[in-house]
C-alpha cells in the first residue's frame, strides 16, 4: 500500500511539474511513464528494508517468548 501511494504521488508531483513547465507542447507520457516505474522500484527497495527489520524483530520476539513460557 506504501509502494503504490508513493508512486502515484511521486508521479503526480511530476505530471503537475510538466503542466506548469510545457511551453513546447510535448507529449510528457514517456517521461512520465518512465518516473513512474523508477519511483515503484527505488520506494520497493526502500521500504524493503524495513519490512525485513520488522520481520526479524517479530521472529525475535515469537522466539523470546517461546523460550520463556509465553512472557517476553
């Protein structure tokens, strides 16, 4: 849900930037095309990272109570 919020507002702010900038009249749809899928593959790589601390914070504390009979 992160990934694809970041992406389609990243991709708005620079659909905006070409309205405002786009004295020229050229079509924005490659450029816009290609921001979209860098912003989903560079916020995948970020947010991938904290998934994984999560993940092993979690199994942490499911192994830290499985050894001390269910407190942590």
């Amino acid at each position: 849900m992160g990934v694809v919020f970041i992406t389609a507002i990243n991709t708005l702010i620079f659909w905006g930037l070409t309205k405002v900038g786009n004295t020229s009249g050229a079509d924005p749809l490659i450029p816009l095309i290609s921001v979209g899928i860098l912003s989903f593959l560079v916020s995948c790589i970020t947010l991938g990272l904290f998934d994984d601390a999560i993940r092993a914070t979690l199994m942490c504390f499911a192994v830290d109570m499985d050894l001390n009979n269910g407190s942590p």
